[in-house]
C-alpha cells in the first residue's frame, strides 16, 4: 500500500479504470488493498471513530435512554453497530450501497470483549454467524443506499452519524438522502458527519478537472474512486433545504488552491476560491 500511495494520481485513475472492467469479486481486491471500504473491520477503529462522532454529540446534547442509531456507510464492517450498542444503543441502523461488510465474526466478539475489559455494557455475541450475532444484538445492516432508508420509521432515529461518506453518495442523491435523514431524525436528533473534500486519488483536487460528463459516466462513478464533487457551501446549502441546522465543529483547510483554477472544468472556475479550500469538515446537525 505504500507504493501505491505514492503513485502519481492519474496513474491510480487508470488502474482503478481498468481493475473495475475485470470480473473479479470485491472481496479479492479488498485483501490486496486496491479497493476497500474503510478500514472498520479493525476492533479499535471502529470503537474510536463511533466514539469519536458520539462524545461530539454528547457534547452538544444529552442523549436519550434506549437511544437508536444511524450510521450511513459503514463500510467494510458491522462492528460500530455492535459499538453503538455498548454506548447504549437499543438498535443500531447501519445503511450502505451494497453488502461490503465482512461475514467473520470474530472481530465482534474481540470488539465486544475490549469494551467489556473498559466496564461498558457489551452485547454478548454467542451466534456462529455475523447475521445471527446482528439478530441477537439488535443490529439492523440494510445494502441499498438511500433506498434502504425506507425501511426505517419517521422520527425513530436520535443519533446519526457518518465517517467520510457522504462525499462518496452519488450527487443525484445527496439531496433525496437528506431529506430521508430528516423523515428519519426524531424531533430532538443529533448527526455528527466528518466529511472529506480530497480527490480520493492524491489527496488534492483533480476530480475537479473532469466534466459532469466524464465524472458521473458509468465507468468512472463505479470505479472506486467516484466523489460528488459538492462544495462545502453546497453541501451545507442541500442540508439546510432539507431542515437541518448545521454547525461547523471543526475544519481543515489548504493554506493555497491545491489545483489551478485554469486546470480544473469549466463549471468550476466561477466559483469563490472559498469553495476549495476546505480539505475536511466535520459538521453537527440537528433538525428544526
């Protein structure tokens, strides 16, 4: 993985390009790293990335008895729903676009015995199967993106939450998702949502440099490296449309354009050097 980091990033775009075409399942390119969906399947990460998001929550809001959880994207793993559970969680909603999690296990009951070993109330997991294990513990694992939103009541979730995702959700949908969100979010919900505005190739800016086009063609949004390209303040914008209030918890930012303007499509040359300086967010919702 080393090497491959420091591939240059159009060398990266038309690997991806052509690993996509070749009829192997995900599960191969996942144990060699070229394609992967977080790293969550590690018992650590997953503990501190949903504590990470809930201490933010917490912070700003006392959190209800019983509460149910939401994370979109959960990625290679179910482990931050068994997580969400040991924080008190009655039920944990985890929603992605397809079924990436791994089927082991054993990662849970090792997740699950380091929150025991820190004196917190984790599920016991005696299934054989990760989906007996997610019957037992309340765990819901729905695959069909947005859609699977449907399956959840109005106004049922208090704490919903995402680790760099909602950059990856197709830019037809993020509205639609948003407003889901909203259906979903009990009257006094709070979502913790860190969000990161890189390339996903080099860690700069040249997804900026193709058209819509190009961009949302079928060949590159399923390759692996597809981001919608909305800009902090649009973002932000189609959260507020939806009846969320936003706040701003935390920023990083690029000290110069990381891609020159004349570089990047012409859709985006008119926007405010504002629009590209943020790198990463992390935003608190809540509805209103």
């Amino acid at each position: 993985m080393g090497v491959i980091s420091r591939l240059p990033w159009w060398v990266k775009l038309g690997a991806k390009l052509g690993l996509a075409r070749l009829p192997v399942p995900y599960g191969f390119w996942k144990r060699i790293g070229i394609f992967r969906h977080g790293e969550m399947m590690v018992p650590e990460r997953a503990i501190a990335a949903f504590e990470s998001h809930f201490k933010d929550a917490q912070l700003r809001h006392e959190m209800p008895a019983q509460f149910q959880s939401l994370e979109l994207g959960p990625g290679d793993s179910v482990l931050s729903g068994f997580v969400a559970r040991a924080f008190g969680a009655r039920r944990a909603w985890l929603v992605d676009a397809g079924a990436f999690a791994e089927t082991d296990v054993q990662n849970c009951r090792e997740a699950m015995a380091i929150l025991t070993s820190r004196g917190m109330p984790a599920p016991s997991i005696t299934g054989a199967t990760i989906r007996e294990a997610m019957d037992q513990a309340n765990v819901v694992y729905l695959t069909e993106g947005t859609r699977s939103l449907a399956a959840i009541p109005d106004g049922s979730v208090d704490f919903f939450w995402s680790q760099v995702v909602l950059e990856h959700v197709p830019r037809a949908d993020f509205s639609a998702l948003m407003q889901e969100l909203r259906r979903v979010a009990a009257p006094d919900a709070i979502g913790v949502h860190s969000i990161d505005f890189r390339d996903h190739l080099g860690g700069g800016l040249n997804n900026l440099r193709f058209s819509d086009a190009i961009w949302e063609s079928k060949a590159f949004s399923g390759s692996g490296f597809y981001t919608n390209r909305l800009r902090p303040r649009e973002m932000i914008d189609q959260m507020k449309a939806a009846g969320f209030a936003v706040e701003v918890v935390s920023e990083q930012r690029w000290p110069a354009l990381p891609l020159p303007r004349a570089k990047m499509a012409p859709q985006f040359r008119a926007f405010a050097e504002e629009d590209f300086l943020v790198c990463d967010l992390r935003v608190v919702i809540r509805p209103l």
